[in-house]
C-alpha cells in the first residue's frame, strides 16, 4: 500500500498534488526539515542542512505553481538531497573532511545548477566518504551513516547519505556521484534504485576533483520513474519509456570469478530468470573484465596526489584511509600513469566490442548484503577476501570502461536488500532504465518497507503512566473511567492553537489506552479553540507553524489505526486542525453549541483537501461544503455533522455504549441533535456515498476557479491590512 506521507510519493505524483494545489511545495518542504530533525541524529545522512534555501526555494515554486505556471520546470518544488561534493551556492561543501568543514561554495556544480534551474528544492548536503574514496560512509564528520533498512549496518559509500536520506524520507530523490560504484553500492546496499551515466567530463563540471576519468553523477531514487525524470534534466535529453522485448543479455553470476554470498546469488539469479520469462534472451556467460585495476588504481592515484598532496602536510585531520591514499600515491611514477591511460584505452574497447554481441550486461551489484558499520568481511562464501575492494569486486569495471550502470533491488537475503547491476553501451541510459522498470514490476520489491519503518510517529516513544489520572504537559489530561479512556484537550496556551507537544501526547495516549486494553477511547475538550495556523503560509510565507501540518498528519494516521474505537466529542467551535482530528476517529460527537468552522476560509483560503473531501465522503452533501470553503460559512452540528455521525461502523457493545454515554456527558449532546444524526446516518447508508472520483473533478474547478483567485487576491488585501495596522499600532 503506498505511505500516506508525502515524502515517500512518487515524483510524478507530488507535482501533481502541486499543480493541483492538493498539496503545497512549502508543505512539503517543512515536513521534510522536520523529518531531518527527527530521524537524522540516528542516521546521519546529512553533513549539513539548508532549511532557509529550502524554504526559499518551495515558496518560489508555490508562487509559480499559484500563478499557473512550472509545466517547463520538471523539479519544481521537488526536495532533493545534494551530496557533498557537489558545490551549492552559498552553501558549505566539506568533501566530507574536517579540513573543509568552513568552506562555502562560491558558485554551484553544473548538476547542481540543472537541478536549480529544475525548480529542485534543496534540503542540505548529503554524506559522503572523505573526498569520495571509501565504499562505505564513514569520515571523522561524526559516526558513520547508517542504512535505512538497519541502522546499525552501512549505507554503503561514498554516496551513503544520498541513499539514506532517500530511503528513510528526509528527501525526495538524490544526488549522488560514483567514481567506481558510490551511486549503485549504496543504492543495493539500500533497497535503492541508482543510475550512474555514461562517462563524460563536461557532466560534472565544477564538481570536486577526484577520480576524474572515471566519475559520473546520477540519481539515487526510490522507483526507476523518479531516476528517469532526474536523468533527463541532469543529462538535457528525454529518456523514453518503451516496453523492451526480445534483448540479448550477457548474464554473469560471479565476473572474475569472485565469491558472491549465497543469498545475492540467489536473489540475483532468480531476477534473471524474470528477465528470460519475458522474452528475453539471457545467455550465462564470463564477462573480460580482468586487468580494470591496473588501469584504474594509478589514475586515481595521480587526482589524488595533484589536487590533494598537500594535505600530507596537515598534522591531523585526514581520516586513515585518505592519508593512506595520499601517501601512495606519492610513490606512483609518471611511467605507471602513462600505462595505465593505455590499458584504460583497451578496456574500453573490449567492453565496447562485447555490446555488438550484447546489449546488456547483467551482474549483482555487490558480493554481499550491508554489513555492520565499520565491518567489512573478510570472508565471501567461506573465501577470503581483501577488505578494499571484497564487497564491491563488480562495480568499478564499468567506471573503466565509461559505460553506464544501473543497481536495481530485487530481493532480500537476511532480510536485508540485494542489487542487481545492470549496464549498457555509451549512451544507453533510456534502454537500461526501461529495462529496470520493466523488472521493477516483476521482482515486487517490498520498498514499502522503509516508510512504515520511518513513520513521522514512529519517533514517539508512549509514556508511563503511574496512576489512573495522568496529566501531560501543553492542555492535554488522560484519564480512565469504567474501562474507557478520555483524553481531554483544554483551552491551549499558545494563542488558542494546537502545539506540536499536545499532537505528540495526543499519540502518545493513545498508544497507552491501546496498551491498557480499553475498549474505547473519547478524544474530547472543555469549548477548546484550534487555530489552523500552518493555512497563514498563503498569505505571509511565513513557515513557523507548518510543521504542525506533519504533527496532524501523523496524528490523524495514529486515530486510524487505533485497534479500538476512538470518538471525538466535541462542545463548542471545532476549528481546522480539531477538523481533521474528529473526522479521523470513527465517531464524531458534537454538543449543542459546537460548530465546525475553518477560520482560514473566512479569508477565503481553501482549507486542506484531503480533510475536506474526506468529510465530504462522510457526510455525503458536497454543495455545503462548497459553499462552507468558498463563503467561509459554518456548519452547524445539527445541520451536518450533528451529534453520533457514524462515518465508519463500528463494533464495541456495551463497551461502546459506555464510551458514546461517557462521550455525551462531555458535550451535553441533546436529544434532537441525536435523531438529527441519526436521521442523517440512515440517508446516507442507505441512499448513496459520494463518488470520489466526482468530488475530485468538484474540487479541482474550485481550484481553478475565478472566484477563488479573487478570494486569495483579497484575503491577501485584508490581512495586509491587518498587518500595517498592527505596525502603525507599535
């Protein structure tokens, strides 16, 4: 099932949901900065992040989305991570290195500057390995980053925090660079989808200088859609879809010979067997890759020792492994360098040749599964290996040769992601990409995975409640009464709004009552206010709130998937945020006095669609709320949602009844209200649901509309007035 948050849709999705205004690139943003505060202290994806360029660069595209434009902008609002050795205007660019720590990019990196000229919403910059030369993550930055599968095992490297912040939500898509596989190790060792391209200097122009023969950028994504939308900006040309049918593909289980770990084995080789059932004429083969070291090792050597021999001088600083480099580096001769550009030549050529004979090359990606950070085996398949290249024997070879490679997930072995390589002649980038996506759809790999395990809730640890009456900071009370629990919310502090730390109690509550076995749960409050301030971004930009947006989200989530039934009783106005609250629960309750309002729409804003249609759905009269989101009336709770609106059935018995009576002592529901509700459930459970699909085409012409462009336009007008007439006050 695809997650419910934002974060984890497809691309192609989420400029959907911008152009029709279902969701906001800000919105998006915001969740994002907050998921990175959340998780990435324990995943360390990022060496340092740009909250300010990204809120900048998400309300630049909402305003362009807002004025109906962003078809020529194919990232717009899209926020991505960069990783850290591609420079960004303005920003810092360590190389992952202590020594480079303080250093601000003065201009950015031309994938960089694509990707912004895209309309990309830059979130930070992303881990990496010391200058980019280790397969795994680790730099004297801080601890190692952790895989989003299993934190306590690497991201792979030297694109680790590309991968990691991809694969736990804290971005979209990332970019990454791969000099002899630090795009496609880190996607396999991730459950990732990773493209390196075709070998050309010109495309990376203005990055950081290393492995200059051999380096290329790419996507790490977590679909083969989301890396062929990011290739054809990176790459300027358009990467057409086509079914492939009938390929001749050079398949090879072990290349050189290396010892592979049964369980890649396994996953890899049942993958090909896909590709032979779909036509395909897949033939086992060994691949001549014999002698890519030769030529490699001295060129890598020689960047090392001309951009970075100085370094040596630094008493400290410099992590084991570069100095290591360095150090040999010094020792390689002109003579060996000359020869290895030779060799080079040659390799090239071979594998260029072997795709007259072939069109794809199909190998795993890596010889193992992610192993525990700083913990590289010494053994494969009970065979020593070395620890440089061990785990990674198959990658680099193709950085040798300039072809292009992608590393596809499909399977797991020890629970843990497997890749498959798959590579292609100069240029072949839409064929190797409509390749991996046709197997994509074959191989079912659960990448759904990752976003249940990142949840936003799944950070909120239930408290411990030492007694039947509790009370929990910021207006939020949890009490026990004959089997039931009554969470309370009471008049907020903070300018009668929901705060991020109630959301978090709410949840937490919850899953004590869960814990306790209740049979039911009362969500209630004493004539309680909730501002819907995050809807103020429209008018002002300003993004202190929006992360409230998120803390409701995950919250809302939370009531939904409440093992018991959960009832929201409410006395009093019910503003936005409550709104989204009650319709969450199974039962909505309201008292004689309470009304469901959302104060935004009085400025002639539309509130939140989802919530909207999702009470539409329930109520079954879209043209009140049409005319509630377009004049900003309130609904009375006589008149729609009124006292015991049953959205869903549910079952509890004397259980629920307890709950309903205790619920009706909170809101001093009256009799009418009850046959009102009533009166309504029967109409709609027994003369129609609303069909969704025309809902939508309802919402989307309001979106469009003249009339709520004029509504925007002079909400915009009243509260700039409110705004001078505060200042004219001071």
């Amino acid at each position: 099932m695809p997650s419910s948050e934002p974060i984890f849709w497809p691309l192609h999705r989420l400029l959907g949901a911008f152009r029709s205004r279902e969701l906001s690139p800000v919105e998006l943003a915001e969740q994002a900065i907050a998921r990175i505060e959340t998780f990435d202290p324990q995943l360390r994806s990022y060496l340092s992040v740009s909250p300010e360029l990204a809120l900048e660069q998400a309300q630049q595209a909402e305003k362009v989305y807002g004025e109906g434009g962003g078809d020529e902008q194919q990232l717009l609002g899209l926020p991505i991570s960069i990783k850290d050795l591609f420079d960004v205007k303005g920003q810092p660019t360590s190389l992952g290195s202590l020594l480079y720590r303080d250093n601000i990019a003065a201009q950015d990196s031309q994938p960089v500057e694509r990707r912004r000229a895209a309309g990309a919403v830059f979130l930070g910059k992303s881990n990496t390995a010391e200058f980019g030369q280790s397969a795994t993550t680790e730099n004297l930055m801080g601890d190692g980053c952790a895989n989003p599968w299993c934190p306590d095992r690497t991201a792979g490297g030297s694109s680790g925090g590309a991968a990691s912040s991809v694969g736990a939500g804290l971005a979209s898509i990332g970019l990454g660079s791969d000099g002899g596989g630090s795009i496609r190790i880190p996607s396999a060792m991730s459950g990732l989808f990773g493209l390196k391209f075709s070998f050309d200097p010109e495309a990376v122009e203005g990055a950081f200088r290393a492995m200059t023969q051999f380096v290329c950028p790419g996507p790490i994504s977590r679909s083969v859609a989301d890396a062929r939308m990011m290739t054809a900006v990176l790459l300027g040309r358009e990467m057409k879809v086509a079914e492939p049918s009938g390929l001749r593909i050079a398949w090879c289980e072990a290349p050189e010979g290396k010892p592979v770990d049964g369980g890649v084995r396994a996953a890899t080789r049942s993958a090909v067997g896909m590709l032979a059932e779909m036509g395909h004429r897949v033939e086992e083969v060994a691949i001549p890759t014999e002698g890519w070291l030769e030529a490699f090792g001295p060129l890598v050597l020689a960047d090392e020792w001309r951009h970075r021999g100085h370094l040596l001088e630094s008493a400290e600083g410099l992590t084991n492994y570069t100095r290591r480099a360095i150090e040999t580096a010094e020792t390689v001769t002109d003579e060996e360098v000359q020869t290895a550009k030779v060799l080079k030549k040659e390799f090239e050529d071979r594998i260029e040749a072997w795709f007259e004979h072939y069109d794809l090359i199909v190998t795993p990606t890596t010889a193992t599964v992610a192993f525990p950070i700083g913990q590289r085996p010494r053994q494969i398949d009970q065979q020593d290996v070395g620890p440089l290249w061990g785990p990674f024997p198959f990658t680099a070879a193709f950085n040798v040769s300039g072809s292009p490679a992608a590393s596809l997930p499909v399977g797991l072995a020890d629970d843990m992601p497997v890749g498959l390589q798959v590579v292609g002649p100069s240029r072949s980038e839409a064929d190797i990409l409509n390749l991996c996506e046709q197997l994509e759809g074959a191989v079912e790999f659960p990448a759904e995975t990752m976003a249940e395990r990142w949840r936003s809730d799944s950070a909120t640890v239930p408290p411990s409640f030492e007694a039947d009456s509790a009370e929990v900071p910021d207006g939020l009370t949890a009490e026990y009464q004959d089997g039931v629990a009554v969470i309370r919310f009471e008049r907020a502090t903070k300018r009668n709004a929901l705060t991020l730390p109630m959301l978090a109690e709410l949840r937490r509550a919850l899953a004590e009552a869960t814990e306790r076995h209740v049979s039911a749960v009362v969500i209630t409050g004493d004539s309680s206010c909730f501002s819907a301030g995050m809807d103020l971004r429209e008018l002002t930009g300003d993004a202190s709130d929006l992360r409230l947006d998120d803390e409701i989200a995950a919250t809302t989530e939370a009531i939904r998937r409440a093992p018991i039934p959960v009832i929201a009783a409410i006395e009093g106005p019910c503003f936005g945020a409550a709104v989204d609250l009650a319709i969450a629960c199974d039962t909505r309750l309201a008292g004689r006095g309470a009304s469901f309002r959302v104060p935004a729409v009085s400025l002639g804003l539309l509130y939140r669609p989802d919530a909207v249609a999702d009470m539409v759905a329930a109520i079954g009269r879209p043209e009140t709320i049409v005319r509630l989101i377009v004049l900003g009336e309130r609904i009375g709770a006589d008149d729609a949602v009124a006292a015991g609106l049953v959205a869903r059935a549910t079952e509890g018995g004397k259980a629920l009844e307890a709950a309903m009576a205790l619920a009706r002592q909170t809101v001093e529901a009256s009799p009418e209200a009850v046959s009102a509700s009533k009166g309504l459930i029967n109409e709609i459970v027994g003369q129609r649901r609303l069909d969704l699909e025309e809902w939508e085409s309802l919402r989307r012409d309001l979106l469009s509309s003249e009339a709520r462009s004029k509504a925007v336009a002079t909400a915009k007008q009243r509260f700039g007035a409110i705004v001078k007439a505060a200042a004219d006050d001071q």
